[in-house]
C-alpha cells in the first residue's frame, strides 16, 4: 500500500484526547481553587483563561487551549495579585493528573494499526512532557510514540516549527512526509512552516472555518485518518 506519509506527529489534547470532556471540568476545579471561593477573583480568573462560567467551557480564543503551561500560568497570575506565575505554574502541573482522559477515538487500536503501516508516530504538545507522558502512560499507549516533547523538552513552543523539526530529525524522516495532525491554528501554522502536511481535527473548541485556511484536510477525528493516509 502507498501512503501519503512515513510517519505522524500529533498535538496531544483536542487531538488524542477531546479537549473539553477531558479539561473542562478540571477547569473549572481549577479556577474554584485558585479564587478560594471568590465570586469575584473567580470572575477575574475565567476573563483573563478565556472561561465561559456560564456555559462551563474554554472558549476557541483561550490562551489554555494552544499556549503553554507557561503562558496560561502567566494569564491567570495576571488576575491573582498575591500569587505569581511560578506558583500558578506548579499548582496547574501539580493538577493536571487529575484531568479525566477522554480518548478521542480508541487510541490503542488505531495507533498500533497506524505502526503496522510503517509510520513512525511522535507527539509534540505546549504542554510539559512529563504531564503529557504520564497522560499517555494512562491511556496506555506512551510506548507507540518514538518522539514526545512537550514545550519545556528544550526545542521550542507551536506555533514554532523547531520542535516539529526535532521530530524529523530524531526520526531521520523528511518533513514533507510526515503529517503534523491537530485541533489548533498553532498545531497548523508549526505544521506549514515546517513543511509537513497538515491534518486538523474537530475534537477540540476551534470550529472548521477557522482551521481550514491552514490545513490539506480537516477530518472530524483521527479515527479518519488511515483512510485519508491511504486515499
């Protein structure tokens, strides 16, 4: 059989994992802890994540869906004036364990079918690597993957097409043929700019007009994807 790819690289949540099954309600587990039962200071905190306390999700413009632990550390450190973003770093990456792993699609069948192929398989995340790990580890298949970084691994952040090139270079594997698949504009600018193909997926907040623009295909999970590969 004749593939479009040697090998995929996939972000992590919205992509392996449904981003708001998994991260919605341990938002809100979060934003109640950080505010200390503030009504206020909570309000504060859902602005500045991108929280909708109403509706009880991450909005599409979250800083929390395609940034850094980092980065959505320093978002909510911004609404805690006796807290820094240090301190708000270690307590997300202390909590994240807890979040309930929702699999987009059965990982462990379609990732060993994906191998039997001969793809090489990575994961590249804004996460932390061993919070992505330890998700993996979870969901039992950490050992698919011959690649995972996550944004402190030491080759950058997405949007950056570095540590998607990290993935190339540790796989021997040309960019052109490799698939970077994602729920985010960041997962696929990182993917044009590296010069992969790009595959984007509607299993994290971010609707199909707006990732259309930056991807080859958009399919609704990766449970689409061996047919796509082979098409």
């Amino acid at each position: 059989m004749s593939l479009r790819a040697d090998a995929v690289l996939f972000d992590k949540d919205g992509t392996l994992f449904e981003f708001g099954a998994t991260w919605d309600a341990w938002g809100r587990k979060t934003l109640m802890a950080l505010s200390g039962g503030d009504a206020a200071l909570m309000t504060a905190l859902a602005q500045a994540s991108g929280f909708d306390l109403v509706n009880q999700h991450f909005t599409a413009d979250s800083p929390v869906i395609a940034g850094t632990n980092r980065q959505a550390a320093e978002c909510l450190a911004s609404a805690l004036p006796h807290r820094s973003a240090d301190e708000v770093e270690a307590h997300l990456l202390g909590t994240a364990d807890d979040a309930p792993l929702v699999q987009a699609v059965p990982l462990l069948p379609l990732l060993s079918d994906l191998r039997a192929l001969g793809l090489a398989l990575g994961v590249m995340t804004n996460d932390a690597e061993a919070a992505a790990r330890i998700h993996l580890r979870k969901a039992g298949v950490e050992q698919q993957f011959a690649f995972i970084a996550g944004f402190d691994s030491g080759h950058g952040a997405k949007p950056d097409p570095a540590p998607l090139l990290a993935f190339s270079t540790a796989t021997g594997i040309a960019p052109a043929r490799i698939v970077m698949v994602g729920d985010s504009e960041h997962d696929l600018v990182a993917g044009r700019g590296a010069g992969m193909q790009t595959v984007a997926v509607l299993t994290g907040p971010i609707r199909e007009d707006r990732l259309a623009p930056h991807a080859d295909v958009v399919l609704p999970d990766i449970g689409h994807l061996p047919s796509w590969l082979a098409a």
